[in-house]
C-alpha cells in the first residue's frame, strides 16, 4: 500500500526546537499577555463601573413568627415556606399599608414596583424569615424595609395563624454588588494572554514549512544536510564550520562541479551566488573549491535555460533561508531537480541563528 512520504504538512513537530522559538520569542510572548491582561482589566473594569452605577442598595431585615396554635390539626401552625410567604406579602393585607406608609414618607412608587423590590426568604427554620428590600439609594431602601416590617408585626397581630411577627433585626443599606477584583481580572488575562499566544504558536509551528534544524530537513526530505552557514556579518561557530569541511569533504571531493541554487531566490540569482560566497568565505582554505567548483544558478522556474546550465554540473546543493517559509519551494525544487535528472548532493541552511543552535544542541 502507497503511504505518503513524511514532509512540513504531516511531519512529528520538534518539541525542543519549538520550545527554543518560544523562548526566543519571549517578549513576543510577554507583550500579548500584557496586552491582554490590560484588555480583561479595562473590560472588567468598564463593566463594574456600569453595574456599580445601576447597582441597588439592599436592606435585609430578620422576623421570628410566632405560630398561633391549630386545635384541628392538634399543633402549630408551621407549614409555610418562602414561597408562601412570598405570596403572602404581596397581598392586600401587606401591601396596601406599605403603600400607605411610604406614600406618607413622600415615595410616589407603585404596588408594582414596590412588589418587584421585595423578596421574603426561609433560610431553614420556619420560624425566622429573611425579608428583604432594594432601593435606587440608601433612603428609599430603608424606608421600604421599615414600612414592610411595620405591616408584617401588624400582619401577624391581625392573622389567626400567628400569635405574633416579631422584627429581631433591621439591617443597614448595603449596595448589592460584588467586591471589585480587578486584580484577578488582569491577572487572569495575563495567563490567558500567555497560555494563548503560545497556543497559536504551536499551531503555527506545527502548519509552516520553515526549517530550524538540520535533522528536521533531513528527515523531511531524506536528503543529507552538508551544514549551516551563518550570514555575513555574524562569526560561524567552529564546531559548525568543521561539521560543514566534513561534510563537503566527503560528498563533493569527487565532483567538479556542483550547481547552488537557493531556494529563496524570487527572481535571477541573487541569493545562490552570496550563499556560494558565503560558503567559501566559511569553510575557506580547508576545500579545494579550485578542484571543486560551485555553479550559482536561478531556480528552473525563474530561468528558462536551465535544464541546459544544469548539463555541466555533476550535482547540486539547495539553500534554504532559516526560518522562512520556503519548505513547500524546496520540495518543488527537489521534484524538478528530479525530473531534470540532476542529483541532488545536500541542503545547505544558510542564515542560520547560531545562538538558537547552540541552545539546541546544548554547545
């Protein structure tokens, strides 16, 4: 059964050379959780503000009922619930001298509203009940909840079912809004930030075609790597420098010459001929490029005489730009070079971040 060959689209991701791109992307990274810590610190921010500003002042109120006794049922009367009461409130009995009471203080409210502002509650023993009163400020707050109270002691006087309704405590206005956690907003923005721009990193690294490392592109392209070359104003380390004398040693001694091509090329040859300069200028006097000579060429797509340049060469040697988007060109390149019937000797990573290698290979 045919399987697909292993390239940039289906290929195992280097976890330590993505982790080492992180890492040198540090204040990439750094900048997009500070950014978006920011972003949740002025979205919270901005939303707490607005809620501060519409929040109520909420007044809660504590009431012990005293159950009158049943002489049917041979006990309390201690069956009612939240939801009774909450019903029970509501009622004429209850509401008309609220209505009274606060109208007499001034406050033109409705049974409407003063009935969507009140809430009875049972937090678990029937004989206590929580009512409480929400107000647009600490006056009308209060005001409500001593009205309220003041016909629920009346109520119970009045209603055979209590002996008596008596208010343990009236609390103070409170604004009924959570605590402002700015803080926790920004720093859970912060995480966020980071978790996710490492997150789009990852999904980044594991699509793109660029190459980092050399056992990456040979296991990619099953085709030996001869070495890296850094750029011109950057010192090549020794150990990579032998590493390339070695290669070239052993895989070109034996041609005469060898077409470059770079795989970065848009247009002419710009960048095969400074990668053969720069291969020279790096290995130097330790290869005979007098015996061994290397033939800068275009890439077939930007040259139409190619197929004829490519009869003198013996072999050729790609360069590809690390860390560009040049994966998928290579692999075109590799397809033509084949189909043009010259072999192809090695790859050649030329602009290589010598720093970044060191930390991968732990020199």
């Amino acid at each position: 059964m045919l399987r697909k060959p292993k390239n940039y689209d289906n290929e195992i991701l280097n976890l330590r050379a993505f982790y080492l791109r992180v890492i040198m992307k540090l204040p990439v990274v750094l900048l997009c959780a500070g950014l978006m810590g920011l972003l949740f610190g002025a979205v919270y921010g901005a939303t707490y503000q607005l809620a501060k500003k519409n929040a109520l002042y909420r007044v809660d109120s504590t009431l012990y009922i005293y159950f009158a006794y049943d002489e049917n049922a041979g006990t309390l009367v201690d069956h009612y619930n939240a939801y009774t009461w909450n019903t029970i409130i509501k009622t004429d009995d209850v509401m008309n001298p609220v209505l009274d009471e606060m109208a007499g203080k001034g406050y033109d409210f409705t049974r409407q509203e003063i009935e969507a502002s009140i809430n009875a509650d049972i937090p678990s023993d029937v004989r206590v009940m929580i009512v409480s009163t929400t107000g647009k400020d600490k006056d009308s707050a209060k005001a409500l909840s001593d009205a309220l109270n003041k016909s629920l002691e009346a109520f119970g006087k009045s209603n055979n079912a209590f002996e008596q309704i008596e208010v343990l405590s009236a609390g103070d206005p409170i604004l009924s809004i959570k605590q402002d956690r700015i803080v926790t907003a920004i720093i859970f923005g912060i995480i966020f930030g980071f978790v996710m721009a490492v997150f789009v990193l990852l999904i980044y690294a594991s699509m793109d075609d660029e190459v980092y490392i050399s056992e990456d592109v040979e296991i990619r392209y099953h085709i030996p790597v001869l070495g890296m070359v850094t750029p011109d104003n950057k010192e090549q380390p020794p150990f990579l420098r032998n590493e390339m004398i070695g290669s070239m040693d052993s895989l070109l001694r034996s041609i005469e010459n060898v077409a470059v091509i770079s795989v970065d090329d848009k247009e002419g040859k710009e960048k095969a001929v400074k990668g053969a300069d720069r291969i020279k200028a790096v290995i130097g006097s330790a290869f005979d490029f007098e015996k061994t000579k290397l033939l800068p060429m275009a890439l077939p797509g930007n040259d139409d005489k190619i197929s004829t340049e490519l009869q003198i060469a013996q072999g050729a040697i790609i360069l590809m730009d690390m860390g560009k988007k040049n994966g998928a060109m290579c692999e075109h390149l590799i397809s033509m070079l084949h189909k043009l019937e010259c072999p192809i000797i090695g790859i050649v990573i030329t602009n290589a971040d010598a720093k970044y290698i060191k930390r991968y290979l732990g020199l």
